[in-house]
C-alpha cells in the first residue's frame, strides 16, 4: 500500500517535515545546514522506497529547507543552500542510473 492508496500528499509531507526539522534544529541550537542535508536525505530514500516521483519531492523538500532558513537569517540560508547541492547532485544522479539508457548504434557482431 503506497501513500496514495491512503490519500496522503508527500510532496506536502516533504515540504512540511523539512521545514520543521529546520526550525527545530534553530530552536535547540542545533547546526541547521546538517539537519536540513539529513532530512532531505530521508525524505529522497523515503520517497524512492514508496515509488514516488524522487525529483518532485526532493525539489518541494529542498524549498522547504530554505523557507525555514530565511526564517532564521542569511547565514542559515546560505549554510543550508551549499549543503544541499549535495543533495541534488544525489537526485540527478538517482534519476539517471533509474531511466533507460538509449540503445546503442553501434553495430552488432
């Protein structure tokens, strides 16, 4: 049974978790760059084992990261925004191995 077998919005969910998870870790004094990174990470691995649209989520999380970073200032915005080019290079790189490769034009032997 998958998210949307029970009606649930994961891009929402995505976008909602990030953001707390960044306000959270402001609120404690927690490094909000590394908590931003690890959740997004969850939320693409996450979404990759429910079979959702990896690129939509990571993107809709990725934004909600950086939402809640602005909250907190401009150091926190571009902490968080370096970190998590990692974590797009990691998505275009799941997105690639994931789709099908063109065939090959080279003849056969």
């Amino acid at each position: 049974m998958g998210v949307s077998d029970v009606g649930g919005d994961v891009t929402l969910a995505a976008s909602v978790t990030t953001r707390n998870a960044v306000n959270e870790a402001a609120r404690v004094g927690a490094d909000v760059a590394i908590v931003a990174r690890r959740t997004v990470d969850g939320v693409i691995e996450a979404t990759r084992e429910i079979g959702g649209n990896i690129d939509e989520t990571a993107r809709v999380a990725i934004g909600g990261a950086i939402e809640a970073a602005h909250s907190i200032g401009n150091t926190a915005v571009k902490s968080v925004r370096d970190i998590l080019v990692g974590a797009v290079e990691a998505v275009k790189d799941v997105a690639s191995a994931a789709l099908p490769k063109p065939p090959s034009n080279s003849p056969s032997a």
